[in-house]
C-alpha cells in the first residue's frame, strides 16, 4: 500500500493511539512499525495469533510484560562478538 493511501487513512495516527497500550520501548516500535498486507496467508496468521491473545486476556487476567526491558542493544552487540 503507498503512502499516500496510508496517510488518507489515518495509519500513522491510529499505531500512535496503538503505541499507547505498549508496556516498553520494544513493543512501542512494533506497535508503530505495523503495516497492511496484500497476503492473505499473512493476514489469517496474524488474525490468529490475535485471536489466541485474546483468549489469553480474557481467561488469565493477570498476565503482564511488567519488568520486561528492550533488549535490542544487547542482542545485537551479542550477535555481533558471536
């Protein structure tokens, strides 16, 4: 999808609502970096997995990310000393 089609519909303000809701730096990057596919395939396996989050929030209310920490830099300075 271009970025024109993108900005008429709002995308960048919706991930910014959607960022909101992220518990760290990590999950806030995901959340704005979200984009629409032309792959069905895809879109059934990302339904899916939000479909099982779903379930996992509404029966096991007291499941949190609190005390996870982005851990990027550390992954990728690991990746790179092998």
């Amino acid at each position: 999808m271009d970025t024109k089609s993108l900005a008429l519909l709002e995308l960048p303000k919706v991930l910014e609502r959607l960022s909101v809701f992220a518990s760290f730096s990590a999950g806030v990057d995901l959340c704005r970096s979200l984009r629409p596919t032309d792959d069905v395939e895809a879109a059934r396996a990302w339904q899916e997995m939000t479909t099982e989050a779903r379930k996992l929030l509404s029966t096991k209310t007291d499941v949190t990310l609190g005390g996870s920490r982005d851990v990027r830099e550390a992954a990728g300075l690991a990746a790179r000393r092998g």
